[in-house]
C-alpha cells in the first residue's frame, strides 16, 4: 500500500518569499492586463491616454465603465476586455491566495 510521508512545513522566511513573488506575478500580470485597455481603449474607443488609462484601471478593478464609447469597434474591445478583466481578478485573487493557502493545507496535513 502507498504510505505518504509529509514534509515538514517550510520556514516563514520561505514562506514569506513566495508569497513576495505570487504578488510581484500577480502585479505583472496587472500591469499588462491594463496595457491592453490602454491602447485598446485610445485606438479603438478613441479615447485620450489618460481617459483610456482611467477607463481600463475602472473596468480592470471591477468599478465599470467611465467614459462613453460610441464606435463599433470600442464598444467590441470594451465588452471583450470587461470579460476578460473579469477572469484576470479571478485568476489574480488566486495567484495571490496560493501560498497562504497551501501552507494552512499543508500544516493540517503534517504528521506530528
């Protein structure tokens, strides 16, 4: 039969660095993210930099829309990314959230 043996958990110091790096992960991932609003939003919605940046910092976050869009091609890219934004904040919550996460699992797994 298969017997697990479980490693200790590892030092908070360790801990501490891959939490540090999931968030440096999850930072870079939400820069690019709002990169793509940026530029989607100045060429297609058309919209100034700032209103473009301002627009797909409130879509990214979850706060919604802020400035109007009135071509066909912005209101498209404007839909699409708010999907996407969507399962960037899903993903990045959990990016986030993975080391705490495996750590309580794995301390309540450890064998004393």
């Amino acid at each position: 039969m298969y017997e697990h043996r479980s490693q200790p958990v590892i030092p908070l110091r360790i801990f501490y660095q891959r939490v540090l790096k999931n968030l440096v992960v999850a930072c870079s991932i939400l820069a690019v993210c709002l990169i793509i609003g940026i530029v989607g939003y100045h060429y297609l919605a058309p919209a100034s930099w700032i209103d473009a940046f301002h627009n797909a910092s409130m879509i990214l976050s979850g706060m919604g829309p802020v400035i109007e869009i009135k071509t066909t091609g912005g209101k498209i890219f404007s839909s699409l990314y708010a999907l996407f934004s969507g399962v960037v904040f899903v993903t990045n919550i959990g990016v986030i959230l993975a080391p705490v996460i495996h750590r309580l699992i794995h301390r309540m797994h450890v064998h004393t």
